[in-house]
C-alpha cells in the first residue's frame, strides 16, 4: 500500500481522513484488500452499494447499456432515464422527477424549486428555508447553508442567505420561526445519518407538514441517505405517513454509480419550465440503467427482509455490554458507545469487519441484502469491540 499512499498523498487534495486499507475488489458483503485480507462491509459504500458490490443483477444491467449508449445529454430522450422516473412515480405516487449526480444537486434542485413556487404564490420575500440543528444536506455552499450544523460553516462564511434551524423534535420552536420568517419550505430528514443517525419522531414529522402547509410553505423531504429500502420501507418518509411536496434522493438509488433525483407532487410538479434547470450528466443512461436494476427489485418482499435484519441487529446490541444506545431506524443503525467510537471502528476493522461513524457514533449501513451469516458474524465482532475492556 506504500506506493498508493503516496501516490494519494501526493496528488489528491487532502480533504479525506482515510483508514490504513488499500482495498482492490469485492463480492456482495465481503471486501478484499491489496494483501489479501477479507473484511465485511457494514458501510456499502456509506449507503450506495443498495446490492453490495459487483451484484450480477446491476452488473449486467450496466454492461448490457455501456455497449449501446453511454451518454448523450438532455437533449435526447433515452429509454433508461424516462423507465427510471416512471418507476419512481409509480412506487411513489409522485409525478416527476428531475435527475442530478449527487444528493447535494438534488438539494439544489429542490431548494430552487421550492424558491421559484413561493416567489409566485406567497410573494418573493417568501424565500426563507427552515431546516434542523443536526442537519445535513450537502457541501455546495447552498446545502452547506441548508445544514445545521456550525462546524460546517466555519470557514466558508458567506454562506448562501435565508436559511433558519429549528431544534429537532421541538414543535413549538418551529411553529415559532413559521411565524417570524416568510417561509418556501421546511426541509429535512427523517432520519438524520451525518448528525448522528437519529430518528425523527413520527408524530413531530407529521406536525411539522401540518404547521408548513398551514402557512403556505412546501415539505422538502431528503431521503439522500435513508432512501431506497434503507430503513425498511422504500422512502422512510412513508412510516410516517407524511406526503411531502418533493422528495430528494441519491446514494442508494444508484447501486454504486452516481446519481441523484427529486421527486415533485402534484402541487410542485409543474414549477420548473424549460431552461429553469439542467444537467449535462443527469439522468445518463449507464447510472440510470444501474438504478432501474435497483429499484425494480425493492419490492415488499425484499423490504420485509431489511426490516427482519434491522431487528435481529437492535435485538442483539441494545443492551449489550459497552453499548449505551442504538439509534436510526431499519439498516441506518448507530451505537453510541462506552469505547470512542474511533476505537471501535478500529477493532472492528482488525477483526475484518469494516463500520463507520457519524457523530461520536458507530454508524451501521450494510448492504440490504447481506446474508444473515456474515451479519451474525459482523454483529458478534462488533459487540465484542464495543464490550468494555477487563482487567
């Protein structure tokens, strides 16, 4: 690994703390390193690898499309991308979608949106977003903006204006800043994976799309992280029973190619005209034709099963010595624990099982289709990790 590290060391800019693993290939849950050594992957990817590596599936659903076209802009229609959004609309109930490259585009598509959709039915002072403490939602300078959390903005003051943060799962003080601002949207996650894998209360979601509707603004919905299958139900926001007016989506979605989407509701499906936005790679076929393969198959079958693996995994670590709390909800998992979170991370990574971290947690994000064998296997490593050191 001496040489790749300094060939990364040298040439790409400094902007990632990375583990001491060169890894070179993969096969669903298991990854291999430059010696050989094999590893379980409980972060696919921080969420992308839906089918964890080199699934056949996806694998020849992208092949077959990179030997017919590979890319031809927006300005010709193709099969892939116009398949992949009636998918989305038809497991939704959504009706259109706009195709980005990352979860941070979608943002941008949605906060726009939701901009312009004010500005002609509220009034132009109507550009105020309410997002919430612990937030995040991208590291573009609008998203930085949208994020709640200082320690992202520090030092790239000025950020884009008109964002305001309500305290997560205190009503009253949304309902507050619903008054104070001229607001287009609330936005948020209802599970917040960079701001420690936390789960929205239910019946806060609900309120707050009542208090946003209540004064004219949107409900932006990002399921960037905790989409597609990620907590057990193909949007997490369906738990809830919110029917937000956009939806923003990534990660996941693609299987391991980039690619983001938002999804419009009735109410904002016409905003966008032509030349309002665009993407030169958005909707390109190859990724589109990767999420297809995706999408198709999350079906309540498949789900049933996210959600059995999710409580087998709570069950084993709640309580468990070291362990103080689990958070999140379906296959977004994190574990407060007695141990810094590093150390375990570190543990788990010499025992060959490969964890994440969000926060000051351990963050669980495996692939959804993991075999129940290697996710015993990676459960036991981690709760001996995360079990207090004797004497």
């Amino acid at each position: 690994m001496s040489e790749i590290k300094q060939w990364d060391e040298t040439y790409v800019a400094d902007t990632y703390a990375r583990f001491p693993v060169c890894l070179t290939k993969g096969s669903g849950a298991q990854l291999w390193d430059e010696d050989g050594k094999s590893y379980i992957d409980m972060g696919s990817g921080i969420g992308v690898n839906t089918f964890g590596i080199s699934d056949e599936v996806w694998v020849k659903a992208v092949t077959e499309q990179l030997t017919q076209l590979t890319h031809t802009s927006n300005l010709y229609y193709t099969k892939p991308c116009a398949e992949l959004a009636k998918l989305l609309c038809e497991k939704t109930g959504m009706k259109k979608v706009f195709f980005a490259n990352s979860g941070a585009e979608a943002n941008e598509c949605a906060i726009k949106a939701a901009r312009k959709y004010a500005a002609k039915t509220l009034g132009e002072d109507h550009f105020y977003i309410i997002t919430l403490e612990g937030s995040f939602h991208g590291r573009t300078i609008t998203t930085l903006a949208a994020t709640g959390q200082d320690v992202f903005h520090e030092q790239f003051q000025p950020l884009t204006p008109g964002f305001v943060y309500a305290k997560p799962g205190d009503l009253q003080h949304m309902e507050e800043l619903l008054e104070k601002y001229p607001c287009a949207a609330v936005m948020l996650e209802p599970v917040q994976g960079e701001g420690g894998v936390c789960a929205l209360e239910f019946d806060y979601l609900r309120k707050v799309q009542e208090a946003a509707h209540r004064h004219g603004a949107l409900l932006i919905v990002d399921e960037v992280q905790c989409g597609n299958g990620r907590t057990g139900t193909l949007y997490a926001y369906e738990q809830s029973g919110l029917s937000p007016d956009i939806v923003t989506t990534a990660k996941g979605l693609g299987g391991g190619l980039p690619i983001g989407a938002v999804l419009f509701a009735e109410k904002t499906a016409n905003v966008y005209t032509k030349g309002d936005h665009g993407s030169t790679f958005g909707g390109n076929p190859v990724c589109c034709a990767g999420a297809v393969s995706i999408l198709q198959r999350l079906d309540d079958t498949f789900l049933e099963g996210v959600r059995k693996k999710a409580e087998f995994v709570r069950k084993e670590l709640e309580n468990a010595p070291g362990i103080l709390s689990v958070s999140g909800l379906g296959l977004m998992i994190g574990l407060e624990t007695q141990k810094d979170a590093a150390q375990v991370i570190a543990e788990c990574r010499e025992q060959g099982v490969l964890v994440l971290k969000a926060k000051n947690k351990v963050r669980l994000l495996p692939p959804l289709n993991i075999p129940q064998e290697q996710l015993e296997k990676a459960v036991q490593v981690l709760k001996n990790a995360c079990a207090p050191t004797t004497a």
